[in-house]
C-alpha cells in the first residue's frame, strides 16, 4: 500500500509536466491514473483537488 501512495504523486507530476508542454491529452490520462491511486486510498483532500483539475479541462 506505501508503494502505491508513493507512486500517485509522481504520477500527478508527469500529469503537469505534460500539461505544461501541451500534452494535455497525456496530462489527463496521468491525472485519471493518480486519482484512481487515491481513490483507492482514501486519500479525500488529493481526490477532491485532482477531481477539480479534470472538471476544468471537461469545462473548454
């Protein structure tokens, strides 16, 4: 389980990193994978602010 929660916040990293180039369509699917992670997890405060990052890219 550590391993797991170590892992979602890199992943929301590579999300940004895509995102700032231009990648945006890799950006999301970076951000779904880390949600999933914290979802899993429980982890509320990161579900709701990565949950509010995909509802603007839903919104263009």
């Amino acid at each position: 389980m550590e391993q797991t929660r170590r892992r979602s916040h890199p992943l929301e990293g590579i999300a940004d990193h895509h995102l700032a180039t231009g990648e945006t369509d890799s950006g999301i699917a970076y951000l779904n994978q880390a949600l999933e992670i914290f979802q899993c997890l429980g982890m509320r405060p990161e579900i709701e602010r990565v949950q509010t990052r995909l509802a603007g890219f839903r919104r263009r």
